[in-house]
C-alpha cells in the first residue's frame, strides 16, 4: 500500500458586495471574498492538498483564472471534480484535514456543515474531513481583516488504476 501525503495553502482577500461562502457553505457576513470563481478559500486549499498528494499540479493549472469558464465558479463542483480524477487515477482520500484562519465571522457554528459539504462533494463520509478556525489575535493581513487564508493536509492511499497514467 502506498500513502501519499498533501498539503494545500490558500488566501482571498475580502470584498464588499460578495457572498462569503466557505466549505461550500454561505455564510451570514456583510462581505465576500474576491475571485474569479466564488473564492472558496478552504475548498481551493482542500483541492490543492489533493492535487498535491496527486502529484498532479495545482487547481491554477486545471482550472485557470484565465478561463471565463471559471468565472463565478462554484467551487463544491470542482472539488468534486478533483475528487473524481484522484478516484480515476486510483487515489483513495483517507482523511483531510483544513485550517481556516479568519478574524471574523465566527465560524465554530458552520463547522459541521462545511465538513459535510465538503465530504458530500468529495463523496466521502464527513468523519473522514476536519475542520478548525482560528483567529491570528489581530496580528497580520488576517487579524487587519483583509483577508481570509486556509490550510489543508490530505492523506491518500494508491490502489488500482482504473484511468490515466499514475503520476511519479
Ligand atoms: N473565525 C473564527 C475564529 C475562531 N473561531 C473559534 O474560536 C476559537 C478561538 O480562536 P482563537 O483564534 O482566539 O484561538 C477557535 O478555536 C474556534 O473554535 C471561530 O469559530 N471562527
Ligand atoms: C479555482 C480558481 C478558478 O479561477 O479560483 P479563483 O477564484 O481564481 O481562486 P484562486 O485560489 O486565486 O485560484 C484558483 C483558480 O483556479
């Protein structure tokens, strides 16, 4: 059995006049986070923690910021594309695990449900995806409140491949 480990890292700046949506989750909140997509910050850290235990790049490089296709894109739908490529290149996710580092709004009420949307899109169990929040005591672009970042580690087990070429 072979394991891989991956890590993804992320940061949206906020924006007035945009939802907030995290973990593919609304969020009551004045303001948003700017993007071309709809600027899932955790999701895109998640993506990127998969991507990377993949070997297989990053999500700039499989769905760029370029492409109007991605414009206002809903980011559960590209998780659970990135889901669907790990599963054809014979990933299992074994766990995930995600930071979100946000002075406010206080995210400890959602964070079930952002574990469950994420799990949905991914087509695993909820068990299998961790979420925290934290704050950075005011300190930084994310204490000034200009921004939101994200972290998440992924653990995926290679099995069978079912499709594509098993990346080095
Ligand atoms: N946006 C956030 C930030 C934090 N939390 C919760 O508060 C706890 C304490 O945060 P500190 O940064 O002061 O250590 C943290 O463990 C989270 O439970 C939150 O819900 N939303
Ligand atoms: C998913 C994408 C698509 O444009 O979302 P963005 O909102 O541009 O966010 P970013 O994290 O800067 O880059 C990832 C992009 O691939």
């Amino acid at each position: 059995m072979t394991l891989r480990i991956g890590h993804g890292f992320d940061v949206h700046a906020f924006a007035e006049g945009r939802p907030l949506v995290l973990g593919g989750v609304r969020i009551p909140s004045d303001r948003g986070l700017d993007g071309h997509s709809d600027a899932d910050v955790v999701a895109h850290a998640l993506m990127d923690g998969i991507l990377g235990a993949m070997r297989a790049g990053d999500i700039g490089g499989l769905f760029p910021d370029t492409d109007p296709a991605y414009e206002g894109a809903d980011s559960m739908v590209l998780l659970t594309r990135v889901a669907g490529l790990a599963r054809e290149r014979g990933f299992r996710l074994v766990d995930c695990d995600c930071t979100i580092a946000a002075q406010s709004p206080k995210l400890a009420p959602y964070r079930d449900a952002m574990r469950e949307r994420m799990a949905r899109a991914m087509g695993v169990d909820p068990s299998q995806v961790g979420l925290s929040a934290t704050t950075t005591e005011h300190l930084g672009f994310v204490g000034r409140e200009e921004g939101i970042a994200a972290w998440a580690v992924t653990l995926l087990e290679l099995g069978e491949c079912t499709g594509g070429a098993v990346p080095h």
